[in-house]
C-alpha cells in the first residue's frame, strides 16, 4: 500500500526516499518507529515513563540526519507531521519486509527520468556526478 504513483514529477513519498537512502539512518528511524507506536502502549500498560519515548521519537528522527547526513529533515516537520509517521512508519515496513531498497532503486530511477526531462537537453550522464552520489 505505497503512496500513489505517477511517473511525471516527484511527489512527497519520493522525496522522503530520496532524503532516507543510507543504512545507519534507516536504522535510527526504525527505532524511532519503534519508539512512536511503543511508548503510549509501554505507557499505559506498564508506566507512564515509557510515554518519553513516544515524545522524543521525532528528534531521534533528526538526530539521525544530522549525525549521519543522509538528507535534510525539517524539526518541525519530522516532529509534528501525520505524512511524516506514516512515511516512517511505511519506511519501517518496507525495511523489515527487505523491500526498501528496491523503493529506493525505483525512486532513484523516477529521480533521473525527471532530471533528464527538465534539464537542457545538451545535458549529459556527467552532470549527475556534480548533483552527488547520494541523490542519484
């Protein structure tokens, strides 16, 4: 059940893809996932200090981009956001599933089309170097 698809421009899931694309951060946000659905039910089946984890899930969020690099994230964004849980919450899903890298692939694939179909036509494959090894 991923976002909807369309093969003309990029659209917010692709975007978190793009922004979520190493390892390590991918990991930091599954626990992040774990920590959002964990705490209230730790809060209120086993005590209310496990809610903690639920309030500081989407800073551990931010915490990974900004130790790991991977992309940029908006606080506000990543700590307030409903199109930001469940696109955490899918990213997790995918990644247990062992299906995130092949959405990362496909993104990254709809990343190129969409440069190649509105970047000057003398462009070449060179100018993707130049945009970073991460993006494309």
């Amino acid at each position: 059940m991923l976002p909807k698809r369309s093969n003309d421009s990029l659209e917010n899931w692709d975007l978190f893809v793009l922004r979520h694309q190493q390892l390590a951060n991918v990991l930091v946000h599954f626990v992040s996932f774990l920590m959002f659905w964990l705490g209230p039910i730790l809060g209120i089946l086993v005590h209310p200090l496990f809610w903690l984890m639920f309030f500081s899930s989407g800073m551990v969020g931010v915490a990974g981009h900004y130790f790991l690099k991977d992309g940029t994230v908006d606080r506000k964004e990543a700590t307030s956001s409903i199109e930001v849980v469940v696109f955490s919450s899918l990213m997790a899903v995918l990644f247990v599933s062992n299906s995130y890298q092949r959405e990362i692939d496909r993104v990254k694939n709809k990343y190129r089309q969409f440069l190649l179909g509105n970047i000057p036509s003398h462009a070449d494959a060179e100018l993707f170097k130049k945009i970073g090894p991460q993006a494309v």
